[in-house]
C-alpha cells in the first residue's frame, strides 16, 4: 500500500534502527497512529520483535538499512523510487555506543562509531533529498552528552559517543540552514535516558514513555524550530 497512489495520502515516516529500542517503538506508535512507516534495520531476518509488527499491520514496511554502509543506503533509494515514495518524517534513529576507557582510545572503535553516528545520518539525509516532501522534517536521534555547554558529562566511559554527537548536531545546523527559506525543517533531539539495549536497565524512562512524548513534540514542530537542539517535551538544551 506504500506509494501505491490509490488511497488517501498518509503521513509517511522513515525511521532508521528499527530492530529495537527507542526505534523500534516509534514503528510501532506511529503505525499504531495510522502513519505509513518505512521501518528500516540491518538485518530484517533477525528483527523478531520489528516483523512481529508486521501481522494485521497494512502500513508498515521493512527495508534493509546500514546507514554505514552506501551500497545499502543505494539499495533503499532503489526500492524508495520504485514505490515512488515521499518521505514527510525521517527519524533517523539508528546510533551505536561503544564504552571505552579514558585514554585507553581505539581508532577502529572512534571510526565506527562516527560512521554510524554522524558520516551515516549525513549521507542518508543526501540520499533522501529527492524523497523528502517540501515540508518534511528531518529528526535526528541526538543525545545530552552531545552538548558542548554540559562537557559531555555523565557518562566517563562515552567519549567516541559524545564527540559523534557534536558531529550529528552540526549536521542538524547546517540541515537547517540549507533549508532556510523552504518549509523543510530539521532538528536534534534527546530522547532522555531511556531504558533500551543502550540504556541498560538502569535508566530513568521507559521506551514507551520517551517514545509518547516525543511524538507530540515533533508533530508541534514549525519551521521555526528548525536548527534546534531539544528535548522530549520540546524545551532547548545548550549546544
Ligand atoms: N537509550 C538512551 O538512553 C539514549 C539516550 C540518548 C540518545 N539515544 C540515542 O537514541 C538512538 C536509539 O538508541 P537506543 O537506546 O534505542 O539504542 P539500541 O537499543 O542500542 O538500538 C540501536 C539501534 O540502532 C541500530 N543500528 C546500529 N548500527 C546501525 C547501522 N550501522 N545501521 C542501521 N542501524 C544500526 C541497531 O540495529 P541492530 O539491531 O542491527 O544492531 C538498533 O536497532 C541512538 O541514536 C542513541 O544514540 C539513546
């Protein structure tokens, strides 16, 4: 039923990283919502929980997405044009966190983390920009230890992390600034410290709770948001 052009047009939203987690939820919010959703993941055979959605479900579809990798990135573009679809919302959502010690650095781990981070977000919002509507918003899964003001603070052990924030905020900036004087909008926002794979259990909100109050915030969202850096309720956090 995605991009088939016979129904009444819905709200189509892309969300990357959508084998679990933080994701995995706003799948399922927004289908629940009636929204179509292109869910996308690395590996859908082995999203249990992601195709679990899928029964009774007419509006979600799952795509294979490495947002570190171009030739997946490609290989969505391909099926995205086939089913001429437009993009109104792409919560680009996928991230990684490896835990390092200070000082005790490693090139591989700063690489890959910046590819999935930062380098992947920004090659896929480039890939998208034919499908994104001229009103679309563009969201990016960004988080506290990104802000410059706070240090990074929180968390000793999230250094390649916190700095692939600052990268994926700039990217949100400069977003925002191509798309000055268009309706198109972009934005960073932490979701708070949520209780998924990455969160560990010790966290202070559930999934489905950030995941509830994000949805109003990014519905709210004007072009005059554009460039932000917020929170789940929508209040500004320092860069
Ligand atoms: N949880 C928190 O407290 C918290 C706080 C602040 C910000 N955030 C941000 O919120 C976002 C979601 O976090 P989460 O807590 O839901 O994490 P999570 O439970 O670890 O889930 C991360 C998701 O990203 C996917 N992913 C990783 N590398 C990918 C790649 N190269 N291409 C496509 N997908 C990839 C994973 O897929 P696989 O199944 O293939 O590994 C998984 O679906 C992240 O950007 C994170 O930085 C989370």
């Amino acid at each position: 039923m995605l991009g088939n052009g016979n129904q009444t047009k819905m709200t189509t939203v892309l969300v990357t990283g959508a084998s679990r987690g933080i994701g995995l939820e706003f799948v399922r919010q927004y289908a629940r919502s009636g929204y179509s959703v292109i869910a996308t993941c690395r590996t859908p055979e082995k999203a249990n929980q992601l195709t679990g959605l899928l029964k009774g479900a007419v509006n979600i579809l799952v795509e294979p997405l490495d947002v570190a990798s171009d030739k997946s990135i490609q290989a969505l573009n391909q099926v995205l044009n086939e089913r001429a679809v437009t993009i109104d919302l792409l919560i680009s959502n996928a991230g990684i966190l490896i835990n390092e010690r200070f000082l005790d650095w490693n090139r591989d781990s700063f690489r890959e983390t910046l590819e999935t981070n930062a380098v992947g977000p920004a090659m896929l919002v480039q890939s998208l920009n034919p499908f994104l509507s001229q009103s679309a918003k563009v969201v990016q899964l960004s988080s506290r230890l990104g802000s410059l003001d706070w240090g990074g603070k929180g968390m000793s052990d999230g250094d390649s992390y916190a700095i692939s924030k600052v990268a994926l905020n700039m990217l949100t900036v400069r977003l925002a600034s191509i798309y000055e004087g268009s309706k198109r909008i972009a934005v960073s926002i932490s979701p708070g410290w949520v209780a998924t794979e990455m969160g560990g259990p010790g966290a202070t909100l559930a999934v489905e709770d950030s995941v509830s109050k994000m949805i109003p915030t990014i519905e709210a969202l004007t072009v005059s948001d554009s460039g932000r850096f917020i929170d789940g309720k929508g209040d500004s956090l320092p860069w």
